[in-house]
C-alpha cells in the first residue's frame, strides 16, 4: 500500500533560519484511522495508510470485517485530490455514510460509516517526520559528503521504510536509479525483487512490459507472459523517466495505481498488486502537466513523495570521493586487482583536473572518465584502455584560473567526444544515447570542437 504525503520541497538555502544552520527536511505521510464505534469489535482502532483501503469480511481485504452482515469485499476509501472517497463495492447491505445510504461520496473528518451492523468513525491524520542529513558517506551505490547528498541519505533512511511512492527527479547521469535501488533496500521489501520498466519504450510495447499479456494476445505471443508490475510483486517497480509515458497509456497507469488491480492483455481475471512504485524523471512533471502532456491526476498518484537529486555541479566536493571510489571499483575488476595490485590512485592535479569541469552528464560521465583514464591524468588500470596520454596539467602562472579551466575542459571535451564517437562507430544517435546526451547537445559540441563524422 502507498501511504499518501506532501513534501515541503525548498531547497536547503531556503531552509535555512535567519544566520542559523539548514532546517530538515519534514515530510507529512498522509494517513486516516477507522474506529469501531458499533459492532463485535467496539473499541478497536486500525491505523491505514494506503491510496486504496477495502473494508470486507475476506482475508485479502486490508480492514476485515469477520461479521455476517459484510460483504466478501463491502467498500473501498480511495484518496485523490479532492480527499477520501467512499465508495460501495455492490454489498448485500449497502454503505451508509452519516446515516445516508450512499454509492460514492467524499468522507469528512469525524464521519462514521456503517458497513451491516458495523459502525466505523473515519478519522485522517498526518504523521510529521524530520528528515536529518546523514552522518554517512555513502548510501549503497551513492557516495557523497557534501551536505546535499547527506539529505538525501537521510532521506531514504527514514523513507525507505515506508510504502510511500516516491518521484526521484534529476538530469540524466545524478543517480536517480541508485536512488531507487537504495530505498528498497531500506524497504521491508528489501528481500522481494526490484524490477525496473523503461517508460521511453514506445506505446504498445510499454503496455506489454507493463501489464503482460495472455496467450494470443499480440501477434506472435505464443504463450502468457506476466508484465512488469506483477513480476514485481511484493517488491519495487522503478518507473524510469515516467514522463516519457504517452496520453494513450496515461489513463491505464492511473487505473492499476488508484485500484492496485490490473488484467494483462487480452486477459478478463483482476489480479490483485503489492507493489511498491518509485518513478523517476529527468523532466519537469508539473510543467508536463501544465503543458498538456501529463494528467494531473497521475501527477499527483506518482508525486507523493518528491526527492530531487543534485546535479554534480552543484556538490562537487563529492568530485574527489567518487572519484576514488569508481577508481578502486575499476581497480578491484582489472588483472591487476586479479594478481593483487594497489588500488589506483588520484594525485592532487587529477583531482583538480576533476574538479573544474561542469560534468553535464553528472555521475555516469564521471565514472566513464575514471573508469577509462581519459584524458585527465589518472592512471587507468590494467584491462582498461586509454585512448589518449593524460592532459599536460603544468600551470602557467602568467595564466588566469578562467583560462587554466577553459584549456582543460576543452581538452578533456575534445578527447571525450573522439572516444564516444568511436565507440559508437561515428552513429550519432547511438553516441547520444551511450552517453545519456540530449543529441542537439552533441551536435552542437562536435561543431565547436569542428569534429566531422
């Protein structure tokens, strides 16, 4: 079940109080609880925190009811934008909400529904929880001590544990996929799978990933085949870049979010989903929506708990550590790791070199450069090769630090695009996509650097 929550999402400038420190982050998890007011269970008190609710006297249910006068599967409280609604699942004994029979109506705070002989006082909440960087320097894959990053330890420290969907934004290459991976392995779900679906699959074949499909249902499908969402039951599904996900497909993601039931293709049984859904985006999903192409009610199922990563540019004081970090990475796979090498090692003008460059495609980008010595003075080891020697990094004290960088970045652009290129055999596209690169971005540093393909 997701629990639902509102996020205050200032950056951690804006946090800070008047010449005092960063405020945390508070995160509000949105829930309700139902108490019996009539009934063989007076007294009793759940506490539910999900985006679908089902009250029934069935074991699946997430409230049980064990009363003759309930129904397998009585009702359901669905949250939306609005709030709670209330809705009557065809009971034998109808829904009454305030005494009034009803079969869809938004709950108020303080309201009682009966349910057969069944009363229940509905009462929401929110459960207010601080998040406090961490004192870590790394979070399973992620590796950082700059402020920034610490947050967002923190922040799958004390969210991970939650079922609450969270919306991990950044620009390509921040580590929004580790990010996923780390709340999950901070989730009681840790040890059900993790399963991830590229939302920038075309349509048809998004709808397959997703939902599977019954024998016959495609041309060519010769026998049944689950989909992405119950692959990933009991366990995580990553939505990567969720905004690439087309209007046709939008109204059917919604339905499996706010109902947690889907029907493969061509298939007529319901079945019934405990997953859990990350989704991350490179884009701006408020302005899609602003833009017409994202439903706002899907924005609001995906956003719950929104998270933005930062870009590497804007905590490079993590540009030495991750550095050393891929380095010992690639070290511990090389043949000289193999026959007990040293782990490579960065001397202070690679670091330098490292640091000065705006690193457009973050984290991934950084890893390449390490991980195949290009052209920045750092000691490739065995197995991987290095296409060019390393950067003269001798300074000319005659020069400014604008010009010392200006001849670095260049060089280190002019290297990183030959190597791209060739290893995607003079494909533009393919370049692009290794390299997580928008391709008018490549175009237009292959004309500066007058590199013809």
């Amino acid at each position: 079940m997701d629990e639902f929550a509102r996020i205050r999402t200032a950056g951690a400038d804006e946090r800070t109080a008047r010449g005092g420190a960063a405020a945390p982050m508070v995160v509000h998890l949105a829930q309700c609880k139902l108490a019996v007011i009539k009934g063989r269970e007076r007294g009793r008190e759940y506490l539910v925190s999900g985006d679908v609710i089902r009250v029934g006297k069935s074991d699946d249910n997430d409230l049980v009811l064990n009363e003759e006068t309930v129904s397998r599967v009585h009702l359901e409280i669905l949250r939306d934008q609005k709030g709670y609604l209330l809705r009557d699942l065809h009971s034998t004994n109808g829904t009454f909400l305030d005494g009034s029979e009803i079969r869809e109506a938004y709950i108020r705070a303080g309201s009682v529904i009966t349910v057969g002989t069944v009363q229940l006082k509905f009462q929401p909440f929110e459960e207010r929880i601080e998040v406090a960087p961490s004192e870590a320097e790394s979070c399973g894959e992620l590796v950082g001590r700059s402020p920034r990053m610490r947050e967002v330890f923190g922040f799958v420290a004390r969210i991970g544990p939650t079922d609450a969907t969270v919306l991990v934004e950044g620009e390509v290459g921040v580590g929004k996929e580790a990010v996923a991976r780390a709340l999950h392995a901070h989730s009681r779900r840790k040890g059900g799978p993790f399963v991830v679906v590229d939302c920038s699959l075309p349509g048809p074949a998004l709808e397959a990933e997703l939902l599977g499909h019954e024998k016959g249902a495609a041309s060519g499908a010769g026998a049944t085949r689950q989909g992405a969402f119950e692959l990933a039951q009991g366990g995580t599904l990553l939505l990567d870049e969720v905004g690439e996900i087309g209007l046709d497909l939008q109204p059917k993601l919604l339905r499996i979010l706010e109902q947690r039931e889907l029907r493969r293709q061509n298939g007529t049984r319901a079945i019934k989903l405990d997953v859990r859904v990350i989704a991350t985006t490179r884009r701006s999903l408020r302005a899609e929506v602003e833009r017409g192409k994202l439903r706002d009610d899907l924005f609001f199922r995906l956003s719950v708990v929104p998270l933005r990563v930062p870009p590497l540019r804007e905590r490079r004081d993590d540009i030495p550590l991750l550095a050393r970090a891929f380095a010992e990475r690639a070290t511990a796979v090389s043949a000289r790791a193999a026959a007990g090498g040293q782990p490579v090692a960065l001397d202070g003008p690679g670091e330098a070199a490292l640091a000065i460059h705006d690193w457009p495609g973050n984290v991934r980008e950084l890893r390449a450069v390490v991980e195949r010595g290009l052209g920045l003075g750092l000691p490739a080891p065995d197995g991987i090769s290095v296409d060019s020697p390393a950067v003269d990094l001798a300074f000319d004290p005659r020069s400014s630090y604008r010009d010392h960088k200006d001849r670095f970045e260049r060089d280190f652009e002019r290297r990183y695009l030959k190597w791209l290129l060739g290893r995607a055999e003079g494909n533009i596209s393919r370049a692009a996509r290794d390299a997580d690169m928008d391709r008018k971005y490549l175009h237009k540093l292959l004309k500066k650097h007058a590199i013809v393909t």
